[in-house]
C-alpha cells in the first residue's frame, strides 16, 4: 500500500521520496485558487506550505486527508482548524538548536555590551566599559521542550545556573506553578514555550514585576506569550530589559513603541531562520511520515487520535 503525500516543496519531494509506501507529490501554493493537484482526491498527508486560510480550497478537495504535518514547531496557526478526524503533528526538533543558538547571541550581546559598542564605533568613539558576564548568572528557562533543552545544554559550559520550568514538573523541571518564587532570583528570564491556551498572555504585569530590578526578558517563543503593554511599562520605567525575536502585534508596525522603547533588542523572528532549515525541517518530517505509514502514532502529535 503507498500513501499520497502533498508536499509544497522540491526538496521536501527529494526527502520523502526515500521513505518507503510514499508516494511524493510536489503541489504549487500559489496555484490552489485556479486548480488543485490531481492528487489531492487520494492524498491522505498534508504538509502545508502555507497558513490554513491560503489552503482552505486544498484542505476542502482531500476526503482523504488524515495527516496534517507541519514543518514548523509552533502549531498555533492550526490547532483549532484541523478537521475532524485528521492528525496534526509538529516539527518539533528540527530548529531547536537554532533558536537556542539566537538565544545565546543576544544573551552575550546584551550582557557583554555589544549594542552600545556597535555605536561606539559609528561614532568613532573609543569607549572601553566593564559589562556584565554570563558566568554566575542565573538563567530561568521557561519551556522544557526541545528548545529549552538545547539551550541549557548551551548555557552550562558558560558556567551560568539555569533552572528549567516546564507544565509537567520532573526531576530536573519545576512546575509552571513554582513561577512566583523563582522569578524574584532570575537575573535572565528566557521563553521558549509554544503558544497555548495555558501560555497565551503567561507573563502579565505580576509575572514581569516579580522579576528583580535590571533583570532580562529574552522572548524566543511567541508574541503573545507576553502582555506587550505590560512589557513597555516596565521598559519604559527602565527596571527591566528585554531581546525579543517574537512580538505580539508581528509584524511590528513601524510606528509601535515597543521600536523605541530603551533598554530593548529587536529581531524580525528570525531565531530558526538559518542556513539549511529546510532541509532539517524535513529530515524530522520524514521521520514522522514514516512512523505513520507503519500505523504508529507520530511522536510530534498534538492533537488528534486513531
């Protein structure tokens, strides 16, 4: 038996080709309002190349559809559109080590100077300053996923104290209930947690004011897990500072006030977008498409059930 997968991109093609009962079938996003694939009628896998309002004519033409396999690790964009009966797994695992990666570049930025140093030099300023160090500090990692993993696996050699929070407390991770008594000890605050009913607006106006005065936010999760007018208050005031890769609105309107905001360092979303994304992005795919192909559940499963 070989399963029809829609895949919408050609190294996706050349990935899923080696996985044994796939049938590998390249279909072109911007084609889908004119026509949809041949395919679509007996495809029972979907990897969508787009959000689920572009795809709604593709989604609409698969009776067959019973996998829904993202290519990103965020499945936020999908949980309440997925129809009834369909699977939909992540991709968690394929940029874990890139969004950690961001992570440590604007941690060692911002506690090392670099900012203040860049424009130093644009001035042509010679202006030596003693900063702060990684090594000592206490790191509050929020989100024990893949992400989080990959980043205190990063920041231990830097001889840095990294506590781990997560919503199942374990051994080594403490419960999200535990937030209250550990935040006042945070020198570094750091979320890499998904976007769920249970996080979405997680660090309020009492979150960010248990943190101690000149401690740092560095938001790799998503924008909406931060309260934005609650986060501005607390800049503007200058008693904490913040890295964010992600905000809520996104994209930032040119004329938000988060851009001007002081004591803040900005990036477009970029902490997975490195070189060869892709390709990792379907190497984890394809693993997970195997599974399914052999009647297993996906191990990236988030909602849904045989």
């Amino acid at each position: 038996m070989t399963i029809t997968v829609l895949i919408p991109h050609d190294d996706g093609v050349t990935a899923l080709s080696e996985v044994p009962g796939v049938r590998a079938v390249r279909y072109d996003v911007d084609a889908l309002a004119e026509s949809l694939p041949a395919e679509a009628a007996e495809a029972e896998v979907l990897i969508p190349g787009a959000k689920p309002a572009t795809l709604r004519p593709l989604l609409d033409g698969m009776p067959r559809l019973r996998l829904i396999q993202l290519l990103s690790a965020g499945a936020e964009d999908w949980t309440d559109r997925v129809p009834d009966g369909v699977l939909l797994s992540t991709c968690r695992g394929a940029h874990g080590g890139s969004t950690a990666e961001w992570v440590m570049a604007v941690l060692l930025a911002t506690y090392r100077g670099l900012p203040a140093f860049a424009e130093a030099q644009r001035a042509r300023t010679w202006s030596p300053q003693t900063t702060q160090t990684l090594q000592g500090s206490r790191i509050l990692v929020v989100g024990a996923g893949d992400v989080g993993r990959q980043l205190r696996r990063r920041l231990l050699p830097f001889d840095a104290w990294v506590t781990m929070v997560g919503f199942t407390p374990r051994d080594d991770v403490h419960g999200v209930e535990e937030l209250p008594a550990l935040l006042p000890d945070a020198d570094v605050v750091v979320l890499v947690t998904p976007l769920t009913s249970r996080t979405r607006g997680l660090v309020d106006a009492a979150f960010l004011g248990a943190m101690p005065d000149g401690a740092l936010l560095v938001n790799a999760a998503r924008g909406a897990v931060v309260d934005t007018d609650a986060l501005l208050a607390e800049l503007t005031e200058g008693r904490l500072s913040a890295a964010l890769d992600v905000t809520d609105p996104e994209p930032l309107p040119a004329d938000h006030p988060l851009w001007t905001a002081p004591n803040v360092l900005i990036t477009p979303h970029v902490g997975g977008a490195v070189r060869d994304a892709r390709r990792r992005s379907y190497r984890v795919v394809a693993a997970e498409i195997e599974r399914y192909v052999r009647g297993e559940l996906p191990d990236n499963l988030v909602q849904g059930e045989y």
